[in-house]
C-alpha cells in the first residue's frame, strides 16, 4: 500500500517521496504550496488522513563557509 501512496506521490508532482517510521506515513515534498494543495483536493483528500505542513525556513543560509 506505501508503494502505492509514494508513486502517486511522484506522479502528483512530488519532487521527493519517503516513509517516517516503519512506514505507517508517507510523505512528498512539493516544490509549491499549490501542488500540493491540488494533488490533496484532486486525489488524496477522500480515501486518506493528509496534513499539509510546511518548512518554517524559506531561504537557506549557509552555517559554515570554506
């Protein structure tokens, strides 16, 4: 069944896709809060618990410089 769940994932628009745990979750990182709003509404939303989180860093600093 995560197989399933992570290839449609991939073929909602995920640019990564993996397991947390033993795999009783399944998760995709999108590139935009809109693809993944639309994958949800358009084919997750009915037949699985989904939340919508989201990185609380938008831009990348570097800790350390060589």
């Amino acid at each position: 069944m995560s197989c399933d769940i992570l290839e449609a994932l991939r073929k909602n628009g995920a640019s990564f896709t993996g397991l947390s745990g033993s795999g009783s979750c399944c998760f995709g990182v999108f590139t935009t809060k809109e693809a993944a709003e639309k994958a949800v509404k358009e084919h997750f939303g009915q037949d699985f618990f989904v939340k919508l989180t989201f990185f609380l860093a938008q831009k990348v600093k570097a800790v350390l410089e060589y």
